[in-house]
C-alpha cells in the first residue's frame, strides 16, 4: 500500500480551501489518475469487435461523491454495456474479468498520482 508522506500538511492547506475549489481540485486529480486503470483494462479487455477496446470510459458518480471523496466509475460505456458480461460472466459464458485485474494492478500507482497530482494542485492554489 502506498503510504503519503506530508499528509498533515497537506489536509491544513485544504482545510483552507472553499469547499467549491476542494471538490473541483480533488475531482479533477482523481479523474487523471484514474486513466491509468482504465488504460489497462483497455489493454486487458477480451477483443471480439475491438469496440470494448475503445469505449472504457471514466465518470464521476455525483451522487457518492462529497467535497471530501470522488468515487468515479471506470468500465464500458453504454454502447459497449456487454463487456459487463465478460467481467462477471452470465449462465451462458464465463467469466474473463479485464476491469478487476487492471484495478488490481493499478491502485497503488492510481493513489500515488492522486496524492502527487493533489498536493501539486493545492500548493498552486495556495
């Protein structure tokens, strides 16, 4: 697991912030460092068409999300929904997970590049 260092200094600089600037700084580094999970699940992803490849897409889920935490959603987009079944499998076919694995794979980079990419962002705005 990775662990931040200057965390309590980072949190005193935030805790200056407005809640508005918070939430957009904090958004935008998780959006950013979430690429790197969806880039692999792109590479992991079980080619067929070679649509599911192209349409991983990375969204906010507003209504989870705080002016503390971003939850965003990495997978297939609407028109590419069928990969869902490839991940989890159906009664009719097995399961060859792409997203699980690339999350897997990517969370301790995913959580340093947010910690770099927030603090970068905070020290600007301060």
């Amino acid at each position: 697991m990775a662990v931040i260092q200057g965390i309590e200094e980072l949190e005193s600089k935030l805790a200056d912030l407005e809640r508005s600037v918070r939430r957009k700084v904090l958004r935008a580094a998780v959006k950013q460092a979430a690429e790197l999970t969806r880039a692999r699940a792109a590479e992991l992803a079980p080619v067929l068409t070679g649509k599911l490849k192209g349409n991983e897409i990375i969204s906010v889920v507003d209504s989870l999300s705080t002016s503390n935490s971003v939850v965003v959603r990495v997978g297939p987009g609407m028109k590419t929904f069928y990969g869902l079944f490839d991940e989890f499998g159906t009664a009719h076919s097995t399961a060859e997970p792409f997203l699980s694995p690339a999350y897997e794979e990517t969370k301790d980079n995913v959580l340093k590049k947010i910690a770099a990419d927030f603090k970068e962002a905070v020290e600007n705005i301060s």
